[in-house]
C-alpha cells in the first residue's frame, strides 16, 4: 500500500486544481483583475505574460530608427520625453489581428497625453501594413523593420523579444517599464501600465 503522505500531497493537487478552474470560471476578466489588484509581477497565463521593471531596475535608453509604411523617418528622437508603447508584430500573425483593435483603442484613449505609439513590423513590406492599417483601424504608425532588422536588433539588446506579438511600454527617458509577451488579453492591462508609467516623475 502507497504511504499516506504522498496520496495526501496528490488529493491536495487535485483540488488545487479544480479550485483554480473554479475560481477562472467565476472571473469575467481574471488576467486584467489579478493586475489591477497588484499581485500579477511576472504573471504567465497559456502565452501572455506581463513584466514590470522597477524603475531604478531599468536599463540604458533604447535608440532606433526606421522608415515607417509611409515611408517617413521616426526615431526615438521624435518620441523622447513622453511615454511610448512598441508593439512587434506582422500581419498574418493571428494574435496580433485580434489584439489590433486593443492597442488602437489605448492609443486613442492616450495620443493627446505625450504617449506615443509604435508598431515594428518585422516581416512585412510597406503595402501590406498599409493594408493591415485599414483593414484593422490601426491609426498609429509602424516600422517596416524586415529588410534590416535594426529596430528589434536595437530593443532585443535591452529586453527579450521571444515572441510575436511582443508589446513594450517606454518610460519618458526611453527605458523598457514594461513588456507584455504574448496576445495583449484586453485593452485594460496596458491602459493601465501606460496610465502608470506616464505618472511617474519624468
């Protein structure tokens, strides 16, 4: 017969299991809830994660550069000062269709508020981001990064980028504050990461 104490440790597995689905179920937005209560430091849930980096923890500056579909120059000069969100993404990557109308919607809720947003394109030519553009609604502006890999080149050397989409948040002297990996999970938790990152002392 199996000893106590390790059927006592599966049984406690078991139900920490089923209190957890529970507990998911009874939630209508558990991702943005855990976040916005504080407790989600390095939270991991299927492929979305978010990290936040203290500010006396964060690196050097990130400077880039590139042309953007429209084939105008942008550079971290242009975005200096405020707070910027950089998002990498291409567009037959399928989370990066459903999170569109999100960061949209924080760059709507934020433009007029020194917040600048950024999308890095990392595998396709200018006319197919145009029409990602106006097939999504996406407003803001976006690097067309494929033929020289410099602006992820330039951000992968202060954070990883180990998945598309990947989503920084830029702090006013342009440090990473902020990298959700993974499908933005709801306009909320980056709403909120920008929100705080723009009230911090410049």
């Amino acid at each position: 017969m199996p000893p106590a104490a390790p059927l006592r440790r599966a049984a406690a597995a078991v139900v920490a299991v089923v209190l957890g689905a529970s507990l998911a179920a009874c939630s209508n937005d558990p991702v943005a809830e855990q976040y916005l209560s504080g407790d989600n430091k390095g939270y991991i849930a299927g492929d979305f994660r978010v990290d936040e980096i203290a500010p006396d923890e964060r690196g050097e500056p990130v400077e880039w550069a590139g042309e953007t579909e429209h084939g105008e120059e942008l550079t971290s000069a242009d975005t200096a000062g405020g707070v910027t969100v950089v998002n990498f993404w291409y567009a037959a990557c399928g989370p990066c269709i459903v999170e569109a109308p999100d960061l949209e919607a924080v760059w709507q809720e934020y433009q007029g508020d020194e917040v600048s947003f950024v999308g890095v394109n990392t595998y396709d030519q200018a006319d197919t981001a145009r029409a990602f553009a106006a097939d999504n609604g996406v407003t803001y502006p976006s690097i067309i990064d494929v033929n020289t890999g410099s602006v992820k080149l330039a951000f992968a050397a202060a954070t990883p980028i180990q998945a598309t989409p990947t989503t920084l948040v830029l702090d006013r002297e342009g440090r990473v504050a902020a990298r959700i990996i993974g499908k933005l999970e709801g306009a909320s938790i980056l709403s909120t990461l920008v929100r705080e990152t723009l009230e911090e002392t410049a």
